[in-house]
C-alpha cells in the first residue's frame, strides 16, 4: 500500500513537473487545459501551480502559450550527465593526464543555476604547485573559469548568475555596470579564452571554454601556475594545451 502524500499539493506540482519532462519528449510544450485534463484538476488551480512553478524556473511558458521545462530543470538534467558515473571517472582520467603534462593544477568546472561548479580537479606533482581548491572561495569573477562560463552562457543563464553573484566590482576591473560587463564578456568571447597574469602576487591562471554542438556551453578548463616558472613562452605553451584540451572534452560530455 502507498504511503499517504503528507503535501497533496507539492505532489500534484511534482506529477506536473514530471508529466513536462518524461511525456513531452519532443520538447513542444503541452496546453494548460490538456494538463488540466490529464492531472484531472481545475485549470485555474493547475494554472497557480505552474505559475508558482514558472517563477522558480522549473517550468517555462512557450511563445505559443503552452508549458514546458524551464532553465532550472535542463540544468539539473546537463548537471547529471555530466557527472554521470560512466562519464566522471574517465573525465577525471583525461584531466589528470593533462595535469601531469603540463605539471600544473587544473579544474574543470561547469555553470549550474547560476553558480560555478568545480566537477573535477588535477593536482600537480612538482614540488612547487597550487592547490586549486584554496581558490573555490573567490568570486565567481576572480576565477577565469567563471568569466568564461559567463561569457559563453545562455542569456536566461547569464541572468541567473548576475542574480547569484551580483556584479564584478572590485574582483574583475571595477565592473559595476551591466553594460561594461557585457562589453567585457564580449572581448572575452573574441579571445576565446581568459588570462589573468598575474593572479594575485604569485599566480597565473588561465581558461578556456569547452564547447559542445552549435557552440553550446559544456563547461570551462582553467589552469593555476606559479608565475615565477611561467614566463610569456610558457603562458602561450599552456593556453594552446587548454584549448587542445577543451576540444577533447567536448566529445566526451
């Protein structure tokens, strides 16, 4: 026997929800009266639970009016594949080989309701290195990786990470406008990478975009190094292993 649903209502917006994502595989959209009449529910009282729904992004409206799954769901869903257990080993595998190539600390990290995700890190074997996981406390904007995966995102996830994190300010050139910000995620985009030379008083970090079908936006390859063994040779060497790097990837998530 089934346990009794403590909240009817939470239950009803969750068979809403999964009605979206698992019956409307074609990504069309589905009509309000039709979820009305499959949920066997009032349209006025299904209408409040996705606007309720709609406001938290789990569910989007289409310009036909019908509704479908929103930017919060597709996260979740590019999240899980890219943390997949057939996928996370070998990308681990493939990141620390790179890592000990170059001898230099590396993250790959994806954008995620707004927020930068660090899936996998490489930690170098010289005797003098970074440890990247120090870092994870700066702002989104401090850290090449996350100017990327701003750069790259979607409009709807742009919004969402300037909601999160608010504007650069002091931790990327006083950018306090929307405007210089869009400018500067623009150059960023014409580079196709971010360097940040130095990083702080001893560091050089770097990153470049991983870029899926269409130029979709799968994640951000950053590198740490110490600037004292990373001369303008050097820094070049690194950015074109980065981007040789990202291309990798790509296939692989």
């Amino acid at each position: 026997m089934k346990a009794a649903v403590p909240v009817k209502s939470l239950k009803k917006a969750l068979d809403i929800l999964s009605m979206l994502a698992f019956d409307d595989l074609a990504r069309e959209g589905v009509a309000l009266s039709e979820i009305a009449r499959r949920m066997a529910m009032p349209a006025n009282t299904v209408h409040n639970l996705l606007k309720t729904m709609a406001a938290c992004d789990y569910v989007a409206q289409t310009p036909a009016g019908t509704y479908g799954v929103g930017p919060r769901m597709t996260e979740m869903g590019r999240l899980n594949r890219l943390l997949a257990t057939a996928t996370a080993p070998e990308t681990q595998r493939r990141l620390s080989q790179i890592s000990d190539s170059l001898d230099e600390a590396l993250t790959l990290a994806a954008l995620v309701d707004g927020r930068r995700v660090a899936l996998c890190r490489a930690a170098p074997h010289q005797a003098v290195g970074v440890n990247a996981t120090v870092l994870e406390s700066r702002s989104l904007f401090a850290m090449p990786t996350g100017r990327v995966l701003a750069a790259y995102a979607e409009p709807a996830a742009l919004e969402r990470l300037i909601d999160r994190n608010g504007l650069p300010d002091a931790a990327w050139n006083g950018i306090g406008g929307r405007k210089a910000l869009d400018r500067a995620l623009a150059d960023l985009r014409a580079r196709g990478h971010e360097r940040i030379a130095p990083d702080g008083p001893d560091l050089v970090s770097f990153a470049v975009p991983v870029l899926g079908e269409g130029g979709r936006l799968l994640a951000a390859l950053g590198c740490h190094a110490p600037l004292f063994r990373c001369d303008a040779k050097r820094q070049t060497f690194i950015l074109a292993q980065l981007q040789r790097a990202a291309k990798d990837f790509s296939t692989l998530l």
